[in-house]
C-alpha cells in the first residue's frame, strides 16, 4: 500500500463527541471494526485510515447537530457517500467521525416545466435517473459508478456525457450546506443565472468536504433526446484514434459521448463482456438529436475517422445493441482485473488540452511498457481525460514503487503540457504533492479560504491542501 500520513488525534474530544452522539442516534451511530475500516477504503492502493465511529444523519439539522458537536471539542467530521472515490477522499488521518449520508436519498422536487430538480446528497445517479423516467428527463453526469449525487458534487465529477453536458459544476444550480460551524447555509435558488454575491457554490464543488457538507442539491436536468444513435470505430492506433478525436470536436459535431480503449481495454471487453470487437485502439461514441440529426452526426463521424485509418466503423439506434456497448464500457475496471488475476486496479486520471490528447495517451503507453507495467487505457477523450489502470501485484514492492513513479511521471507531464493532474478523481490524499505544481500561488489563497472557514480544521483534514494537517 501507498502510506497516507497519520495526523495528530484529539483523544479526549473524539471519545467526547462518540458518546455524546451515541446518546442522540443510538443504533444509527456505528463503531464496528469493519463498519469503520468501510468507511475509510476506498478504491485505491492508499491505506485504510478508519474514523472512530460512523453516523447516519437522515436530515439537514441532524448534519448541523453533528458538525457542532464536533465543533465544540474539535473533532475531524468526514463526509462519506458510496464510497466510490479513487484517491483516498474519505480516510480519517486524524481519526473522528464519518458522516454517512446515505441515509438521505430522497428526491424532494421535480420542477419539470423549468428543468431542474433538489434532491438530498444520498440519491445516487441511477436511482434520480430511474425517478425522473417517466417525465421524459435524465440527469446527464455519469461517471460510471452509481456514485451519490452529493458525492459527485464534492468531487466535481464528469464522465462519459461531459464532452455535450459538462461536469458537475454546471449542472448545479445551488447547494444547501453545513458548514464548519454547524450553521446551515444555501447558496443560491432556482434561477438559471445570478450575480449576487460570491459563488458559494462553485466553492463547494470540488471542494471535497473540506469545507462543508452538502445536504441538498439543485440539479439542471435535460430532456431525454428524441433520438440517440450510438457508433464503434477501430483505428490501426491510439494516435490515429485521438487524431480522429481532435478532428471531430474542431468540426463542430455535436458528440454526447466519445470513450476511447486502447488495445488492452478492448482484449479486456471482448473477454469480459462477450464482445468480438478487433483487438485494436477504439473510438465509442454516442449522438443526441432528431432522427435525422443523430444518424447525420454518426455518418459525419464515419467521414472522419476514414481519414485517419478508421475501420470496421458501426452505428446503430437500437436500445439492446447501445446498452451492450455502454455496459461493456462502464464495466472496463472489472473486465481490465482479468487480464492479470489477482492483481489490484490502481486508477489514476489526468486531462490535458485536446491539441496534446494524442501525444500523452501514446507517451503514457509507452511509459508503462518501459517500466514493464500492465496498464489498460481508456478515456473520456472528447475532453482530453484518460484514465490508465495499472494492474499490480501489491505484494511486489519493487512493482509498487514502478507504479507510484508512473503516477507521478503521468502527473508531471499533464502539468507540463498545460492540463491537469487530475479530470475528475480530484486530489484527496493521493494528489495533493502535484497541487502546487499545477496551480503555484493560488494554492495559498485556497490556504487562506481554508483557515477562514475552518479554522480548526475539522472538516475532512488532510486533504487537498498540500501543508500538513489541511
């Protein structure tokens, strides 16, 4: 494992708070070893740093009752979700309480007329998407697992609809919060755009419970498209691939969706879901639009990809023939386990600008060939975000090491290249060293935000920010 540093404990507060808020939530305050270490794992190589106790608010001022408890003796508040993050976001370095909320998973509204929704932090994307059905509207962020929406918020998620939809930041409209203090706060209503005031809820996106917890979200949502065509190309390799990528988004198409696997990802799918795709980089896309327009789109696309090599090029509308390649691509992290079993899938993400997709993607190919690392590619190229999976033997500590200066290789070239160290993971714990290469003295200024706001630093410690103890 990758060792997260351990941060000073508040024994005698921590100890405090835990029968303080046993008496007030009884059964739902949990201090099992195995609930505990649950909620400090995440999918990730860092190491297990489990909270003392685990709660299960199930509303907005039971949040508030916690985050003040924890106020008053100073104890670390860790907010947790499904526990799908990949860079060590919910471990308690200094121990304290995790807030489950997954106990708030209820849709409080629909406004269907102005295409919006408020929803509480534990509905998960599939289940809003599920409730939302029968309106005719989804809610485009998909980031693959069935993360919860608060989750997704407090981590600035994206996915593979981002390329037409965005990310979280822009289809949120406003937040409800508990902040540092246990007061409760909303920043914003229901108006599509506002200038009042500071943006209170961009600062909360992405801010990953550092600096408060997310209670409630109002959501834009999207008509579900009249028509969706989906298309699979293969290219002779990944550069004429992401070429093809480039190509297309300076055209103008209006993509939805554009995945790319690399030879690895697609030997993985062909195995795992039962496919008899050619072994070689491929382009997965999908477009939304008319009848008309989606098949125009596709054919566009066609047109493309014909000047960069691109074979065996398919399109279909069909729903069963769609949903075997969306499922295929969604289930890339368990299909790419069986190319080497008993190896540990280790994710790391980078995004760079679109004119350098071609070049990183080959170079970190080539990169983990070097250091004699299997690692599946794939990506959400429409943006320029990849994903490399490195499949390791954890009790292989010279292949660790390997892998960790891959990581931070990968890292320093997307900088390099003007992008980022990370798309959508965020930083956590596992990041936090490249923070201040990507962005400088603008590090200092979110310091500062930190300490005005939490001054205490209880709010999910030892994350983002690169000083010990933020």
């Amino acid at each position: 494992m990758v060792q997260a540093a351990a941060l000073p404990r508040n024994e005698a507060g921590i100890a405090t708070v835990v029968g303080i808020l046993k008496q007030k939530f009884g059964d739902r305050l949990q201090a099992g070893q195995a609930i505990r270490e649950q909620h400090g794992h995440t999918t990730t190589w860092i190491n297990n740093q489990a909270p003392d106790a685990v709660v299960f608010p199930h509303s907005t001022e039971e949040v508030s009752q916690i985050v003040k408890t924890c106020a008053q003796h100073k104890v670390p508040v860790i907010a947790f979700g499904t526990g799908t993050s990949l860079e060590g976001h919910v471990n308690a370095p200094a121990g304290g309480i995790s807030v489950d909320l997954s106990q708030m998973n209820k849709v409080l509204a629909v406004h269907a007329s102005d295409l919006d929704c408020a929803v509480q932090p534990g509905v998960t994307r599939e289940d809003l998407n599920a409730h939302l059905r029968d309106q005719g509207l989804f809610f485009p962020i998909d980031p693959g697992a069935n993360a919860s929406l608060g989750g997704m918020a407090a981590t600035r998620a994206s996915g593979t609809n981002a390329v037409r939809y965005g990310t979280m930041k822009d289809n949120i409209l406003s937040l409800e919060a508990v902040m540092p203090d246990g007061q409760i706060i909303r920043t914003g209503h229901r108006a599509r755009k506002s200038s009042a005031g500071y943006d209170l809820t961009r600062l909360l996106i992405g801010a990953e419970g550092t600096l408060g917890i997310i209670t409630e979200l109002t959501l834009r949502l999207q008509g579900i498209p009249e028509a969706i065509t989906s298309a699979r190309c293969s290219f002779p390799t990944v550069d004429a691939a992401c070429q093809a990528v480039m190509m297309t988004i300076q055209y103008g198409v209006p993509v939805a969706r554009i995945e790319l696997l690399d030879e690895l990802s697609v030997k993985a799918a062909n195995a795992y879901s039962g496919l008899s795709l050619p072994e070689t980089p491929l382009l997965l896309l999908e477009f939304h639009g008319s009848e008309a327009g989606a098949v125009e789109q596709a054919e566009t696309f066609g047109q493309i990809a014909d000047e960069f090599g691109g074979t065996d090029f398919a399109a279909t509308s069909t729903t069963e023939e769609r949903n075997k390649l969306w499922q295929a691509r969604h289930g890339m992290y368990w299909a790419s386990l069986q190319l080497r079993p008993g190896a540990q899938g280790i994710s790391t993400d980078v995004c760079v600008p679109i004119s350098r997709l071609a070049e990183c993607v080959t170079a970190a190919r080539d990169k983990a060939e070097e250091l004699g690392l299997m690692a599946p590619i794939v990506g959400h190229v429409g943006d320029g975000n990849f994903h490399t999976l490195l499949l390791i033997d954890m009790d292989n500590g010279d292949e660790v090491a390997r892998a960790d200066g891959f990581v931070g290789w990968l890292n320093d070239l997307a900088i390099s290249m003007e992008g980022t160290c990370t798309g959508e993971h965020g930083i956590g714990q596992g990041k936090r060293p490249y923070l201040i290469k990507e962005l400088g003295a603008a590090v200092s200024y979110m310091d500062a935000i930190k300490r005005a706001l939490d001054p205490d630093n209880i709010m999910n410690p030892g994350k983002i920010l690169p000083r010990t103890g933020n």
